[in-house]
C-alpha cells in the first residue's frame, strides 16, 4: 500500500510539474536564439569595422605612395644601359649617359652635341671641354650656333665647325648606327627633309612640315606627304623636291633594315593597317619595310646627297670577312 501511494504522488507531482518544465525549456531555447542574434550582430559590426580599417590604411598608402610617384615635370636623366644602341655607349662609361633636350628629333632618333663632339670626333675628352667649344659659339647646326651641350642632331643634319673649316651630315650605317658623314662646303649648303604633314593654317595658308620639325609655307603644290623636299640652309626656302614614286632611291631610317639603299619596287596599301614598301639595293637584293621607315633621297638611282661608307648595302657576315681579307693583301 505504502510503494502505491509514494508512486502515485510521484506521478501526480510530476503531472504538476510538466507545464512548468516545458515552459521553462521554450524560454531557454529563445534566449539562446536571442543571444545568437546579438552574437551575429556584434561579429557583422565587428567585420564592418575592420573592412572600414583596412580600407582606410589602403586609401593613405595610395595616397602617400601617389605623393611619391607623382609626376614632377619632364624627365631629366637618362641611364647608360636605357641610351639608344645608336649612340654606340660602352656599358662600363658610368651610370647615366647625358640626356637629349627637347628640340626637333626624338631622344631615340638623335644624337646629343657632347657625345658627338666626345665620342665620335673626339675633340673633348670632358664634358667641361665641349661646353668650352660650344660656349665659343664654334658648332653651327644647320646654320645655327648652338650652345647647348645636350642640343639633338639628328638625321641629315648638318654640322659644321667653321674654325676647323669641316662639315659633317649625320646619316645612318647598315648596321643602324649613326655616321658622322664628312662633306664639303658645297653640299653643306642644304639638307633633305622628309614631308610628314600638309595642312592649311589660318586665313587659308598652306604649309608643310617636316620630319626636323621645319614649318614652312606655301610650298609647292605638287609637295604631299612622304615626299622629299631640298632645304637651302642659308636662304631658308625650298629649291626643289623628289616625290614618293617607285624607281627613286630611298634609305631606311628604321626597322631591321635601317641605313640600307635602294630603289622603291612597288608599295602594298593596307587599310586599317601599315603599308609596306619593297626595295630592291644594288646587289639586287629585295626587302621589305614600313612606309614610315622610307626617306626618299635622290630621283632615279643617283641620291641627292653623298652617302658614307659602303654606300647603304648591306654585306652578309662572310662577304664582310672576304672583304676584310681583300683589304689585308692589298696592304
């Protein structure tokens, strides 16, 4: 009778009990979502506000790092390993080669006074020197003095030196490299230009411009683009041209085959595209380049001006050792 009577309280205090116990259980179970929520929330503030950190520091690093890198006006050095292979530098002559100014070559298509002046006719050792000669206003380009010791000369430029009674042209050998052409007094007279523009200025003016940066006005009507026009250097005026027409004798100013010769075979249109050129040197030997590397030079096979050694043709390695060899039994 006793064990019945314990088992049946037990039962009736659990029956008692049991709403209570499951609503105690759905209060847990909500608090803890709640205190999920409020977890996530804190970890999405917290993640907002890291983002906003970082971004931030990046936004002041890019800023310091536009501060440093910013654009300060034009450059001003120029290191020896970058200088054009024209310019024949040896690696080992220092860290900096000097740096053409601005004027009417490229820097890659020019050759600054003092490396000419040091290098190639070799009538300073220092650079001190050659801003002593220039400074005696003794190097005339193009019928100018130029004092400047980085002034660019540069393709069919002529340089003379009055003192000494000598006069260069600076042209382009087989090999891409510039020339120091010697050439007398009559020929220094006058140089070629080739034709880059023909527009019409204001108030109807026609006028040219040439690959020296030259304006000139009122030029023959007949002038266009690519043509060649013969420059008098003392008058300033234009004393005759060659146009672009297959059979003239042209040299290459770029590409693989810079400083060749020869005669214009035929030119393919691309539209959209470059046009190419097919030249055919003395030898008979065609090939082929970019109408913008052409620089007409002459009417029919005989140029307008004197050409350096080897007269723009380009031996291959073992014509080059026969006629070292040649050269050798004649001495």
């Amino acid at each position: 009778m006793d064990v019945q009577m314990q088992d049946a309280t037990s039962s009736e205090t659990k029956a008692a009990n049991g709403p209570t116990t499951t609503a105690t259980a759905v209060n847990s179970a909500a608090g803890s979502a709640t205190q999920a929520q409020m977890d996530a929330a804190k970890l999405e503030a917290l993640r907002k506000a890291t983002l906003h950190s970082y971004k931030n520091k990046f936004l002041n690093l890019r800023d310091k790092f536009d501060k440093v890198n910013a654009a300060r006006g034009p450059k001003k050095h120029l290191k020896r390993i970058a200088a054009p292979s024209s310019w024949m530098l040896d690696k080992l002559g220092g860290t900096y080669a000097s740096r053409p100014s601005a004027g009417p070559h490229k820097l890659r298509e020019s050759l600054p006074l003092t490396i000419l002046l040091r290098r190639r006719l070799q009538y300073a050792l220092t650079g001190r020197e050659v801003v002593t000669i220039l400074a005696q206003r003794l190097v005339k380009v193009d019928g100018k003095v130029r004092t400047d010791t980085k002034y660019p000369v540069g393709f069919q430029d002529v340089i003379s030196i009055e003192k000494s009674g000598e006069h260069f042209r600076l042209l382009y050998d087989v090999k891409g490299r510039f020339a120091i052409h010697r050439i007398t007094p009559e020929e220094a007279c006058y140089k070629l230009c080739k034709v880059k523009k023909t527009l019409v200025g204001k108030r109807g003016v026609p006028y040219i411009v040439t690959h020296d940066g030259r304006t000139i006005r009122y030029p023959d009507p007949e002038i266009s683009v690519n043509d060649t026009v013969k420059y008098d250097i003392e008058q300033g005026k234009v004393t005759g041209f060659i146009k672009f027409d297959t059979g003239n004798v042209v040299v290459i100013t770029g590409g693989r085959n810079m400083g060749r010769v020869g005669t214009i075979l035929h030119r393919e249109r691309h539209i959209g595209g470059f046009d190419i050129v097919h030249v055919k040197d003395v030898l008979d030997r065609t090939f082929a380049t970019r109408l913008t590397n052409i620089f007409v030079i002459g009417e029919g096979a005989k140029p307008w001006v004197s050409l350096p050694k080897g007269k723009g043709v380009k031996l291959t390695i073992s014509e080059e050792r026969d006629q070292r060899r040649r050269a050798k039994t004649q001495q």
